[in-house]
C-alpha cells in the first residue's frame, strides 16, 4: 500500500526510538514533569527507515529516541520486582 497517500495523517517516528515488547512496537513519549511514559504504536509502518504512526502520536510531542532500550530495560525491572512481591 502508498504510505504517502494523500488521505492519510499521522507522524513519522524514528526508527531509532521504537522498541519492541511483547509482539507490539512502541515509543517513549515525554509527559508532564519529564517522565516518559511507553506508548504501544497502533498499526506502525515502515517508511524509508523510519516508522508511520497514524495515531496516538501528535506532531510535536517529545520521544526518547536514543536511550528507549534503557527506558524499556528499566520498565521490565520494575515489572519483574512487582510480580515478585
């Protein structure tokens, strides 16, 4: 299909900042206070090295694109440590 068709919207992500997790692709995407939040990328496509992302993503908003393996590596600790207790 023609991801540059003009009907479609959406943002492109770099390819560089999408992680995968449990089947899904997602991002980190900066919330109030500077945290990031890991959002699951609904129906991701690749384009020229990078990913289109129809929705829940704006244009504009903040994604750690280099350190997401680290954010994702720190989520799956506290994860871990939650299902331990």
């Amino acid at each position: 299909s023609d991801v540059c068709s003009s009907d479609l919207s959406g943002v492109l992500v770099p390819a560089d900042a999408v992680v995968r997790w449990h089947g899904g692709q997602w991002v980190y995407r900066r919330s109030a206070g500077g945290r990031f939040e890991r959002v699951e990328l609904v129906d991701p496509r690749p384009v020229e090295g990078d990913v289109f992302v129809a929705s829940g993503l704006a244009a504009g908003q903040m994604i750690a694109v280099q350190g997401a393996g680290s954010l994702l590596a720190l989520d799956r600790a506290a994860d871990l440590a939650q299902e331990s207790d």
